[in-house]
C-alpha cells in the first residue's frame, strides 16, 4: 500500500488515487550536460574518422542499447535520401541491428567517400553528454528515462513509442509531450514511410526547432533523485 507515488508526468490521476501522487520527473544521468559542442566534434571526428563541422545540423538517432527495428529499418530504407540532405547522422543501432546496419550503409557510400560518411553508424554510444551536445534533432523512443533526457536538455525530438509495452506507456509518455507542442510523435507502423521525411523537414525549419526546445525546457524537472529522496526520507521519519 504506497504512502506517496512519485511520477514523472502530470494526468497520472487517471491511473493513481490523486491525493498520493507527486511530480518529481524521473532522475536522470547527472553528467547529461557537461558537453560542448566543439569537444563533441573533435571527439566524433578522432573516434570514428568522419569529418563532421559545426555549420552542418546533427540528427542523433538512439534505439536503447539493444536497438529499435522500426526506427533502424526506417533508417536503412532511407539511407539515400539522408547522406544526400547536407545534415550529419549519429545512428546508435543498438547491438542486435549494428552489423546489418553497418552493411547497408556501406553499400550506400563509395570506398572513396566511405571514411567521409556523414553518417556515424555505431551499436553504442559511450559519450552520450557529447552526442546530445552535438544534437539539433533527436529520434528516440519514448520510454520514461529518455523522454526525461530530452526535457532537462531541452532537445526537439520526434518520438517514435515502442508498441512492445505494457498498456502502449510509450505513446501515453510522447502524448504528455505532443501535447504541450513539445515533440513530435511518429507512431511505430508509419516510421518507414513517415519518419526520416519528418526528420529532414524538421531538422531544416529553423523555427520550428526553436518551438520544441522552449516548450520542452518547460517540462524539465532536473532535482528529481533529491526530491524523491526527500520524500524516502520523510516517509522513514514517519515510521
């Protein structure tokens, strides 16, 4: 029988009883905003041989650590249209996917071209602080910890939920943000024909970008572990 419920979006009276729910966002990695964008470009361009620049706009792509298949077969379907944008790509296809991945994308580019690539292609991103850094759009999931990235980061995102959850959370947690024009959604089963047309219009509209980071910034709630701490530690006192 839970004392307090701590959540991380508001509408959770819909599944709590009102009077024991508290907002408190979800804690989040403490080290998220320490990078720059000039150390993310030495570290990207050393690491993985590219030669990304600060005038080009960055589309990170991030599936969790054993990947995403729609968002990556989305990906690999529109390779073409992607190294022809001008933009640079951080794809983290997740361990399961990263060696199909990788072969599709170097049967896209020439021998000559391929250590040029605008695209990075990696199963794991170890400098996430630096990929966020270097990021002006961000495809990701919409599971409860990354949605609570992007908030305290403040990154426009498209959303692309995961049908393989419990009670489809994943499309309640982006609804939470689409609402308050803070992302965008992309539902799974559109992903191949709608997502990476989304993402380059999106990624060139200046505006819009700006839209979606100062609505999402609203929805950060960066003293999460403290405040929920704080609660443990009331209800304890209690006892």
């Amino acid at each position: 029988d839970a004392k307090k419920i701590c959540v991380a979006y508001e509408g959770m009276e819909r599944f709590f009883p009102k009077e024991k729910i508290i907002l408190t966002g979800n804690p989040v990695r403490q080290n998220l905003t320490s990078g720059t964008k000039e150390e993310a470009l030495k570290y990207f361009n050393e690491t993985f041989g590219v030669h990304f620049t600060a005038e080009r706009k960055t589309l990170l792509i991030i599936g969790g650590s054993l990947g995403a298949r729609t968002i990556n077969q989305s990906i690999v379907a529109h390779l073409s249209e992607l190294i022809a944008s001008g933009i640079q790509v951080i794809w983290q296809t997740g361990k399961n996917y990263y060696a199909d991945c990788q072969k599709a994308l170097s049967n896209h580019l020439s021998p000559i071209a391929n250590s040029q690539s605008p695209i990075i292609c990696t199963d794991f991103v170890s400098q996430m602080p630096l990929a966020y850094a270097l990021a002006d759009l961000v495809i990701s999931r919409a599971g409860a910890s990354s949605i609570s990235e992007l908030c305290l980061l403040g990154k426009p995102s498209i959303l692309v939920p995961s049908p393989n959850v419990a009670e489809d959370h994943q499309t309640h947690n982006a609804m939470a943000l689409v609402k308050k024009q803070a992302a965008v959604l992309v539902k799974d089963n559109n992903a191949h024909s709608e997502l990476i047309a989304t993402a380059l219009q999106l990624i060139a509209d200046d505006q819009q970008l700006q839209e979606l980071h100062t609505h999402i910034l609203t929805l950060a709630l960066p003293d999460s572990a403290r405040m929920i701490a704080a609660e443990v530690m009331q209800l304890a006192q209690k006892k």
